[in-house]
C-alpha cells in the first residue's frame, strides 16, 4: 500500500503552495504552522512521533480526538484518511509502517516531495 501525504491551508481549503511554506523538512520531520494541515492517505500502521508543539489527529469514521504532545506518539489504525493539524505550531515525525518498509520504499519519493516543497 502506497501512503501520501497532502500539506494544505486550513483556511482556504487548498493545496499549499511551495512560496506559503517557510518551514523545512529535515530528514523524516515535517514542521507545520497554525494555518496549515497534513493529510495521510493509505497510512494505515504507520507512526505519527510529536516531535514539537502539540498535533490532534483526525481518521475519517474515527469519534475520537487524538492529541499528541511532544514526546507522544500514535499508529494510524484505520485505513482512512488522517488528518494531522497543529495546535500552533508543530514538527512531526511520520515513520513507514512496518509492512511498508520491506517493500520498496514507498515513504521515499513522499518525503523527497516534502522535501522540494520547502526547499
């Protein structure tokens, strides 16, 4: 299962464009402002580490409220869309889940791509 993730604007609802992100990337960590969100698609067993700030996560059909400090951590157990939104601001870390891992590398190109987008 190939997972991807969606940076947008909460605000406006639309993709983010790369002149809107001033935060960066490094190695597997994803920083994110207030007005931004991330969405996960096809993520199911992977790990969401709180690295900084404070970060609710949303699966679609999920009741509950999932809040992570920094130092806490959550694996996406739907196969749903997640939804990852800042408190403030925040830096995440999202690791493959294990069954991904052996099979090429999906997260790879995903995290290039975040990665040209706050270049």
């Amino acid at each position: 299962m190939n997972a991807t993730m969606l940076f947008t604007d909460r605000l406006q609802s639309r993709p983010v464009r790369k002149e809107d992100l001033p935060s960066a990337t490094k190695g597997n960590i994803v920083r994110l402002r207030a007005d931004q969100h991330l969405q996960l698609r096809g993520a199911i067993g992977s790990t969401v580490h709180a690295i900084d700030g404070t970060v609710w996560i949303t699966q679609d059909g999920d009741i509950r409220d999932i809040v992570l400090e920094a130092g806490q951590s959550f694996i996406i157990d739907r196969p749903s869309d997640t939804l990852l939104t800042p408190l403030d601001k925040a830096a995440i870390r999202i690791d493959a889940a294990p069954s991904q891992r052996p099979f090429g590398r999906q997260w790879q190109p995903v995290l290039a791509a975040a990665r040209t987008l706050f270049a």
